[in-house]
C-alpha cells in the first residue's frame, strides 16, 4: 500500500515536507510502547502511535519502520520533525483514535507486523488451549 493510499483510508494529512507518496508500506503495527516495536516490528513497517517525541524517531530508525502515523490528532514537537526529516522517516497525521486508524487499515487489507502468531504462541503456553476453540465453546 502506498501512503498516498494510507492518507486517504486514514482522512490523514502529512507533516513532514517532500514525501514520496508512492512510497510502499507492507505492514502496520500500533504501539505506544516503543519497546514492542523494537520486539515486533519489521522493516517496511507502518508505525501508529500517540507518542510524538523524538524517541519515536529514533525507535522507528532502529526498527526499519517505512513511516509514522500520529493518532488521535496529535501533532509532534519541531524536535520530533526535525529529526525525522534528518532519517528521511515521513511523518502523518489522523485525527482519529488508534483503534479506528487501524481498524480502517486492516478493513483494507493492510497486515499487520505479524504480532498474531506470537501472541497466539504465548496464549497457548499461558492457558495450554487454542483460543479458537475456547471462543467456540462459548457459543454453544
């Protein structure tokens, strides 16, 4: 998905200066914890968050995200602009919360980081059940 197609699924706007719109993201994943992006992320990532500060940046940096999207109507200190400009990261903008902002990409088949699989994998050692079949007991 490009981010030209991003901004329009997201009514989003874009804050920093000479985005390539045609730019490719491959996955999103939405995170306010930096150190689940550190641990869950891949290169080529989306990044959705409420965080505006720098660490973000340099988060996203080490973690190969492609772009960051600002949830909520959060707009970044010049600092954070700035430093994203300097490693040529796109910062945008939406205005609605991380649940719709996702939700509104994963309806238009954007993947997400792959976080399913390992979050499945912990509930399976936690509970030492499929968590399908347990939501299918429950219906009967």
């Amino acid at each position: 998905m490009t981010i030209q197609e991003v901004l329009a699924l997201i009514d989003g706007k874009a804050i920093s200066r000479n985005i390539d719109l045609n730019m490719q993201v491959e996955m999103a994943c939405g995170a306010d914890l930096m150190s689940d992006v550190l641990a869950f992320t891949h290169a080529g990532t989306l990044l959705l968050t409420g965080l505006t500060n720098p660490q973000v940046v340099r988060t996203a940096e080490i973690a190969g995200v492609k772009a960051i999207v600002f949830v909520r109507g959060k707009y970044p200190p010049p600092e954070t602009i700035a430093l994203a400009e300097e490693k040529d990261i796109p910062l945008l903008a939406s205005r609605y919360t991380m649940y719709e902002t996702c939700g509104l990409l994963f309806t238009a088949r954007l993947p997400s980081c792959g976080l399913f699989d390992l979050s499945l994998k912990t509930w399976r050692e936690a509970f030492g059940e499929d968590p399908e079949m347990n939501s299918a007991s429950l219906k009967q």
